[in-house]
C-alpha cells in the first residue's frame, strides 16, 4: 500500500493493487477499512465499505487481470476508485427479470449509496494496459 505523507493533512491518496482472486474483494475491504480507522474516518466505513466490495468483486468475477484500488482524500470528500483490465464500462442500473436473483444489484446500490460515482475507459497507452476505473464519492456529513 502506497501512502501519500499529507493524507491526514487534509488531502491524500492511497493505492492497493491486487490480482484477480476471490480473497481480493475482502483485503481490498480490510483495508480499506484500516486506512479510514487510522484516519478517524470511520463515519465513511460502512458505505464505503460496501461500495468497495461490490467493485472489488465485479473486477474479479469479470475481468482476468490485476486490478487497483485507490483512495484520494480531499476534504471533506473521499473518492474511491477501482482500476481493472476491461475496458468495458458498467451497464446503468435495470431492476434484474427475476426478482430472487442472487446477483445483479452491484450498480443500483452504488446509485443508491454513492453521493457521486462514474466511470471511465482508459485507452492502453505506453506506460501499460488500458481499461477502466470505476469511482464513487462519499463526503463527511452527507
């Protein structure tokens, strides 16, 4: 985990790469929710953990490559972003056909408890592969 020294100054960023393994979504969550203890920012942990971990797991269970969290701290709002391989960017949200399925929330939760979120391809350039970061925000307060 890569720290910025001026996270608990007032703005920051932190990353975490990891590969693509079931174990990724919950120490992407465990640390996340470390970072925000030793920054006493645990009024964010809960959303932000959930939003995490439905980043998390959708790189893994997509995606074939390594993938990165990040937090960049600005305050008072934390944005938190995942980087994977795809470049194919999420579907908006559509209430799935069968109302007892077990998968295909992921986004409308992110709507729901994000106070913002977005996405963005990222073309492969000279420095590495393409993709796509996947973002959400959430503020002190809100």
């Amino acid at each position: 985990m890569q720290e910025s020294p001026s996270f608990r100054a007032g703005s920051g960023s932190q990353e975490l790469a990891f590969p693509c393994d079931p174990r990724s979504p919950r120490i992407a969550r465990t640390t996340l929710r470390a970072i925000l203890g030793a920054h006493e920012l645990t009024e964010l942990s809960y959303r932000a953990e959930l939003l995490t971990s439905e980043l998390t797991t959708n790189s893994v269970r997509h995606t074939k490559g390594p993938a990165a969290l990040r937090l960049q701290w600005r305050h008072p709002v934390l944005r938190i972003s995942v980087w994977d391989m795809s470049p194919d960017l999420p579907k908006p949200y559509a209430p799935p056909v069968d109302p007892h399925a077990a998968a295909g929330r992921g986004m409308a939760i992110l709507e729901l408890v994000a106070d913002r979120w977005g996405g963005c391809a990222i073309g492969e350039g000279a420095y590495g592969p393409g993709g796509k970061t996947v973002w959400f925000e959430l503020g002190l307060g809100a």
